[in-house]
C-alpha cells in the first residue's frame, strides 16, 4: 500500500487546541491515516492510503474555524 502526503498551509492557528481542533475534523475525511499539524507554522500535512478530497479536507478545516489552501 503506498502512502501520499498532501499539504496545506492553514491561517489562524495560534495554539494546541487550534491543532486539535484541525486535527479531529480532518481525521474525519475518508482516506486521511495521519495528520501532522503546526500552529506555529501554519502547516498542515495529510498522509493518505487512498485519494482525498481536497474539498473535503478544505471544508473540514474550515468547520474547525479557519482557512487553508493546499500548497
């Protein structure tokens, strides 16, 4: 199984609980298996074992309460 890594540069995020938040609503997309995600530098990193949606993983970021765009 190969493994893809997507990233996304995410404004707003000052803290730990703003990673969290990003963290628990991208993990809900379907195919993501791990997220790395940085308050301090804005980036965040999806890895996948399948394609992903970037709509969704836009939208999910954006329920959290912020904005990204992939990179």
């Amino acid at each position: 199984m190969s493994f893809v890594e997507i990233e996304y540069q995410v404004a707003g995020m000052t803290c730990g609980h703003c990673e969290m938040s990003v963290r628990e609503e991208v993990g809900e997309v379907p195919g993501v298996e791990k997220i790395d995600v940085s308050a301090a530098t804005g980036k965040l990193v999806v890895t996948a074992n399948q394609p992903v949606d970037d709509a969704a993983v836009l939208a999910a970021v954006s329920e959290a309460g912020y904005q990204a765009v992939r990179v």
